[in-house]
C-alpha cells in the first residue's frame, strides 16, 4: 500500500486536491483509503438520529450498517499508527492521508504564501504545491531540493500523481 499525506495549513486546498487524487487514483481501478485529521471535535453522527442517541446514553462504541455501507465511532482519538495499521488490512493500494503534518509518511506540502514557508521543515516531503509563481516560495523550495509543482489548475492533479507515485 502506498501512503501519500497532503498537508498544508488552514485553507491551503488540502480537501479538493486530497479528493482530486482519490478520483484520479479509483478511475484507474485502484483501490483508495483516506483518513483525515480533525483538530476539532467533529460530530460525525446527525443529532437525535439513532446512533447519536445511543452514543449520548453512554455508548463508548457504536457501529451502523446496512446493505451499502458500514460506520464505527468511538469516543476516544486513535494514533494515526493504528489508523494505518488498519488501512493496510484491508489491501488497499493506496492511503491518501489529509493533515497530521508531524506523522512521517511520504508527504505533499500545499503552500499558499510565503508565511506558510515553515512547512518545508516538515520531514519526508516528496513534493512541494504552490497555485501560482511566486519567486521566494519557488526559491526556498529549489534551495531544498525538492520537486515543485505550480498547479494553477485545481482540477488537474494528473501531474502530481507522476511526481509523488512514479506513476
């Protein structure tokens, strides 16, 4: 299973090219997992539906399913190691992990301006994204030695596929 974590700060388009990889990966008949970080606590259930109701009567797990899918929640984070781990037991090609900048997985940095210039500390980057030029976060990421890609165009991943995958 090949791993692939986007990252990048608050509003830096993580989400649409997270799903653009997924699409481009799934039309090639791969198999895709994704995991996201949520540094909030998300609700993932609909109020007064359920499941919900059971998790509020002090349900610590509560699992749904039904002909076409199946959900868990359960009221406690879990390491993104476990999370992975997971992943790979169900023979996946591939896992697009969006955010948990600090894991040390094969990552796409998404910067936007120049501020966000700190994310090329990052270990393991593979690539960096940037929407249009712009000469000082082009020159830092060549001083790193590290593939740039100017992707104006957010609904044309296909390239950064090639850069990241070697596909």
């Amino acid at each position: 299973m090949q791993i692939l974590q986007v990252v990048g700060y608050k509003n830096a388009g993580k989400t649409t090219l997270t799903c653009e990889i997924i699409r481009l990966l799934t039309s090639k008949g791969n198999q895709v997992g994704s995991l996201k970080h949520d540094v909030h606590h998300f609700e993932p259930d609909i109020p007064s539906k359920d499941t919900w109701q059971h998790r509020q009567a002090g349900a610590y797990v509560t699992a749904i399913t039904s002909p076409a899918r199946t959900a868990w929640v359960q009221e406690r984070s879990t390491p993104i190691e476990q999370l992975v781990s997971e992943m790979e037991a169900r023979t996946l090609d591939y896992l697009i992990i969006e955010g948990f900048k600090s894991a040390p997985y094969p990552k796409l940095v998404l910067i936007r301006k120049e501020e966000d210039l700190d994310l090329l500390k990052l270990s393991n980057i593979q690539a960096v994204c940037i929407r249009e030029p712009n000469e000082v976060i082009e020159a830092a990421v060549v001083a790193q030695k590290l593939p740039l890609i100017i992707q104006s165009d957010t609904l044309s991943f296909a390239g950064i596929l090639k850069v990241v995958f070697n596909s």
